[in-house]
C-alpha cells in the first residue's frame, strides 16, 4: 500500500472501531440496567430459539445457585469492539456486584467471568467445556444450564460423551486446510482476491482490538504477576512435624473431658491430610493440627491465604487470581505486595504455585477460605 494512503486507511479502520466500542458501551450500560432489575435477562431478539419459558427456567436455576449469578441472553454483534472477558468487566464495574457474569447468545455461544467468588473450575475450563462437550448444533439452552452445572461444581460430562475431544485433552489434530480451490483460473484468482480483502481487513480488525484492549490487559497481567514468588515445602521437615504435631493434638483431646467440637473436627481432618502422602498435603495436616491446638486453647488465629506459615495478623484483601477477582486474608507482607503490583509469596505445589492447581488446598486456603476442613476432605475423597 503507498504510504499516502497507508495512514488514511489506519485512521478510517480506527474511526469505524471506534464507534464501535462506543454501541458495545452502550449496549453494556443496557444490560447493567436490566440486570438491576432482574439477574437474568433474556433479549426479545432470541425468542425463536430462548422463549419465555425457558427464561423463567433460567431465572429459576439462577436464583437457587450457590454463588451470585448473573446471565444475558442476547444475540451476539461481532461489529462490537469490546466483548469477552472485557464486556464481563465492564457488566461487573457498571453493576458493583460480584459474582459470576455469564454471557450468552441464543446458540449457546458464552463467555464466563467471575469477579470475588470461587468457582469449583476455572471460567476459562467451563468456557472450554461449553465449546466442546455439547454437540455445536444443540439448542443453546442446553450449553447455558450445562455452564450453569459447572458452576455449581457438578462433573463434567463422561468423556465417552462428549461430542468433541480437543487437542489439548488428548484428541486429534484438526485437518490443515487444503488450500484454494482447483475450479478453474478465474475462480482462483476470485478467491486470492477474496482472500487478500479478508487478510487487509483481519489486520485492520487486530488492530483496532488491540489498541481498545491493551491498556486493560496490561493492567491485569501486572496484577496477577509473570512471575510467582516463591516458598517451597522441604517434604521431609513438614512430614515429620505434620506428624509431631498431630499427636501432640491427639494427646491434648485425650486429656480434655469435654474438648471443643472444633479442636475434634481439626484433628480428623489433619489425620485425613496424612494419609493422603504428598508434601502438601503434609502441610495441610501440620496447618490444621496446629489450627487444632489453638482452638483447643480457644484462641485459634486466621492463616495467610498465600502461606499459612507467614506470621502475624491478617486482613482481607482483594486479589486476581487465575480463577477470578477474589477477597483473601493476606498477612500484611503479602497484602503490600498485591498493593504494589508485585507477586506475594505462595506455597508452591510441585512447579507452580499451590493456589494455580485443582485441589482441595487451592480451594480452600488450608482453611483460610473455608472453615469446615473436615468435610472439604471428606468430599475431596469421592
């Protein structure tokens, strides 16, 4: 392209993308209306495929979930310039509420975000599931409550059943596309054209998404840190005073006639992360034997999300992690941290942080999150 023209054609592809973002702002300030309204909003333009009774079934199930939901339903515009994780934010900032954000067209095509809950899966794995398990041509109710089920922390369909397996869960790769057509020279030189239009436009598009998206994302991926600091577990160390202080518990409950429910209840559970055998969960069973001892004496002292060993007291503090926008104690080196944009320092599971894997302690905090560590155990077994 000559260069005289080159940034003419830039400044029209940023006016057009423009306006844009402007109609999907104000299309999100319509959904943030109706959703203070009702939780769920279904758009009159869906009806043919999401009627009134399936919007009262939604509204049903929406408001026996277990965390805040909210949900639109509403034909998808790929003119718009803000959608995606971006749109979730926008719905969430404009309404001031947590919870899980779910949008949807009438296909069943979603996008999932959660802002200071903590959801059983990530929202990026329900979106993935959502993609894949359900046949593409099932009516679009069908991926919306199944999404649904996944927040709640239902399973995921069985493998037999899905429609589709992707790569990266261990299906086939996709056949490389053959190329133009052989239907002649003068249908090939129409598709190469066709073709070259669409490349022009796709960088035009690129374009104008990343200058509306780069800030934001920026901001986030700061927060969230490139790089994690890091507190590893000396596996032999915890096991053996995961041990120690585990029959230090069990001697002071026997010498107790009526010893608190609590200090019982931490005991099992610290019995229950023993046999389990890994090193963090060796740490998980130190944690709550010496959450035990504490409650024992009645003076049990909250735990730092990021690793129950920090010392001193704890605040709540507001964090994003790679699940969603979450409120956790922090002790107060760790909160300074997520203040400045900084890592905090976690306990490390394996190669990665604890908190990044799909397990009982990530889900729980050993305990900071939820206080019923016995049963989380017990349910982590089934």
């Amino acid at each position: 392209m000559p260069r005289r023209l080159a940034v003419p054609a830039i400044a029209l592809a940023l006016a057009f993308s423009g306006a844009s973002t402007v109609h999907a702002q104000d299309r999100t300030d319509f959904f943030v209306e109706q959703l203070k309204a009702s939780p769920v909003y279904v758009s009159d333009s869906v009806t043919r495929r999401v009627d009134d009774a399936d919007r009262k079934a939604l509204e049903r199930e929406v408001k026996a979930m277990p965390v805040p939901t909210y949900l639109i339903v509403a034909p998808d515009m790929s003119v718009e310039g803000v959608y995606g994780d971006d749109r979730l934010a926008l719905l969430r900032d404009g309404l001031g509420k947590d919870g899980v954000y779910i949008v949807s067209d009438d296909r069943g095509r979603l996008d999932v975000g959660a802002y200071g809950v903590q959801l059983p899966v990530r929202s990026h794995d329900i979106f993935m599931a959502t993609s894949y398990d359900i046949d593409r041509d099932a009516p679009g109710m069908d991926k919306i409550r199944y999404a649904l089920a996944l927040v709640r922390g239902e399973p995921r369909l069985p493998r037999a059943q899905r429609a589709v397996i992707p790569p990266s869960e261990g299906g086939p790769q996709p056949t490389p596309y053959a190329g133009l057509t052989d239907r002649g020279d003068d249908d090939g030189r129409l598709s190469s054209a066709a073709l070259g239009f669409s490349i022009l436009g796709s960088f035009f598009v690129g374009l104008t998404l990343a200058v509306v998206g780069l800030e934001r994302r920026y901001r986030r991926r700061r927060a969230r840190g490139r790089r994690h600091a890091r507190s590893t577990i000396p596996a032999e160390g915890v096991r053996a005073q995961a041990v120690d202080a585990h029959a230090r518990l069990v001697r002071d409950l026997g010498r107790r006639k009526a010893p608190s429910e609590r200090a019982v209840d931490l005991e099992v559970a610290a019995a229950m992360a023993l046999e389990r055998g890994k090193p963090i969960d060796d740490l998980g069973a130190l944690v709550l034997a010496r959450r035990g001892r504490e409650a024992l004496k009645g003076d049990e002292r909250a735990r730092c999300f990021f690793d129950p060993r920090h010392k001193g007291p704890v605040t709540p503090t507001r964090w994003q992690s790679d699940r969603a926008l979450v409120e956790v104690p922090a002790c107060d080196a760790c909160a300074h941290a997520i203040r400045t944009n900084r890592a905090p320092e976690s306990v490390w599971d394996g190669d990665r942080p604890y908190w990044q894997r799909d397990t009982v302690w990530a889900r729980t905090g050993f305990g900071a999150l939820r206080r019923d560590m016995r049963a989380a155990l017990a349910e982590d077994r089934r």
